[in-house]
C-alpha cells in the first residue's frame, strides 16, 4: 500500500510534479490551501465583496463555487452564481440542472442568461445559419466571445465586484501557449489572475488559476460534489493539439505546466509597454463597453446576419 508523505494515511494520488503520495483528506486541504493563497497573493477578494461566478456546471466551476461560497462566508461577503446557456444540444442541457443544483446547495442566488434570448439564436443555431450563408464559423470563437459579453454585463448588472471563472493549470497554459501561436500579445497579457480592463467591465479573477485539471477533478470526487463530466461537442482544432501537447509535456517531464505559467508570470509585467492603451466607448449597436465602433460580439452577430437586443439580462427582482 502506499502512504500518504504528509500523514502515513492510505494514498489517493501521486502528486508526480512534486514527488508526493497525498490520502483523501490532505489531498482536499492541499486543493483547500492553493486556492487560499491565490486569492491572498494576488488580493483577488475583498472583505464584503460581492463577488459572481460563472458556473457551467462542469467540474472547474462547480468547485470554484463551492470553495469562494466557503471562502466569502467567512468575509462578510457572499456570492451569486451565473450560468450562461449558450444553446449547445446534447451537452449544455446536461450541465445546466447541476449549476442549478449546486447553487441552492449552498443557498446561493443563480441566475441563468442564454444567447437564444440575448441573441435572438443558439450557438448550434448560428452555426446553422453560418452554414446556409457558406461563410461557417468558428464555434469557439463566437462561444468564447459571446459568453464574456453576457458574463460581464450579467455580472454588472447583479452589481457585482468580481466576476470570478474556473480556470485552473491546464487552461491558463493551453491559453499562454494558444497566444504564442498566434502571436497575439494582447491578449496573452489579460492572461493575469485578476484582470480589470475599464470602467464598464467587472474585474475577472481566476482563483483556480495554479490548481492542475486533475486535482480539481480528485477534489470534486473525494467532496462528493456532483458535476457534469461531458466534454463539448465542438471542442476541436488547435485548442486540443495544444492541450494534447501540453499534457504528453507534462507526462515526460513533470512541473512543465507550473513551470510555463511562472515564466509568463515573470514575462508579463514587462508586456504592458507593448500593448497599445485604448479608449473605452460604448458599442453603437448594444451599448456594452468596447474600444471599437461596435464591440467583438456585434461585429460576430453582423457577420450572420444577426443583432443583440438592447434590453437588460436581469430583470429587477429576479432570481
Ligand atoms: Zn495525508
Ligand atoms: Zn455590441
């Protein structure tokens, strides 16, 4: 049998990257523990901080719920949940009922704003539509832009300080190394734990950020806390070869990960002189802040033909 390093317990999970055998209960406090320090470090909550957090349902965002709801408790602050139904067949239908289920777990305000409603179509609709055009269009990228625009304006209207998202290791490399393939350096400079643009948009925190994918997962499973494990069906292309480059990286070589995300940490200061300072407008179309005429989810919607309805997400009283 194998033992626990920290207390002699049975072991659950070799940590390879650090070379340690950790049981069920220092497993959690150590998940516990590097979820505490991101926030201290990187003064990501407040004391009475109302903060949002996008939850899907997925493992990721369920655990960040739980573990700020725990955290803010005892900060005099509290938290509301946000699911944003994109309208993906199959897979969003799956997760939706457990965001539900684990905010009124925790007796937490959830909120649910779709891109049917918003938009005036699903994403799997506008796929469709892109198709019949015989433009197609890259679901990721009209998912990735339009759920940030709904979150942000969903989060500011539910006045919230943060807007919080379950990004853990995995992610936050696989987006380092996706903006040096492409060479956008903008974007690799948002890539921080707490990123706070302008006026108009809620400071994002990403709290998750220094936990690996796998540990999120053993963390869920050891808490007994029930997520939706399906993967998207879209999810495709360069995002995957890099996530499977990423994870045969980490498999020869141990701490690859950490190892990326601690060089861009250090690299990142010196990114702000080149990324050019921008002004803040409102976009002519739907009004949300944007630095160009109309804001990326416009700009998208136009493209096929469709237009976001000026209206607001939440309604006064919802919950
Ligand atoms: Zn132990
Ligand atoms: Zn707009």
């Amino acid at each position: 049998m194998l033992r626990c390093s920290f207390c002699g317990r049975r072991a659950v999970y070799h940590r390879r990257y650090a070379g340690v055998f950790l049981c069920d209960r220092c497993m959690i406090k150590s998940v516990e523990r590097r979820f505490r320090r991101a926030i201290n470090q990187n003064k990501l909550v407040n004391p009475g901080e109302r903060i949002a957090v996008a939850v899907s349902g997925g493992k990721d965002s369920v655990a960040c719920l739980h573990l700020l709801h725990n955290y803010c408790r005892g900060k005099r602050g509290e938290v509301v949940a946000i699911t944003v139904d994109e309208g993906i067949k199959g897979y969003r239908d799956g997760s939706l009922p457990l965001a539900r289920e684990n905010a009124e777990i925790l007796g937490v305000e959830h909120h649910l704003v779709s891109f049917k409603s918003a938009f005036g179509a699903t994403l799997d609709e506008m796929v469709r539509i892109a198709a019949k055009r015989g433009t197609g269009l890259n679901p990721c990228t009209y998912c990735g832009v339009m759920r940030r625009h709904l979150l942000n304006q969903a989060a500011r209207e539910l006045r919230a300080d943060k807007l919080a998202t379950g990004h853990n290791l995995d992610d936050e490399t696989q987006a380092i190394m996706l903006n040096y393939v492409r060479a956008d350096l903008s974007r690799l400079y948002r890539l921080a734990p707490i990123y706070a643009p302008r006026e108009g948009f809620v400071p994002r925190i990403k709290p998750l950020r220094e936990i690996p994918e796998k540990e999120i997962g053993l963390y869920v499973l050891l808490k007994g806390i029930k997520v939706h494990l399906a993967v998207c069906p879209y999810a495709s292309g360069i995002h995957t070869e890099i996530r499977d480059f990423l994870n045969s990286l980490e498999a020869n070589h141990p701490n690859s990960k950490f190892m990326i995300l601690r060089m861009f940490e250090e690299i990142r200061p010196y990114l702000k002189e080149a990324v050019p300072e921008f002004e803040m407008r409102g976009c002519e179309r739907c009004g949300e802040p944007t630095s160009t005429r109309l804001c990326k989810t416009c700009e998208l919607l136009q493209g096929i033909g469709l237009a976001k309805r000026r209206k607001k997400l939440i309604s006064d009283g919802d919950s």
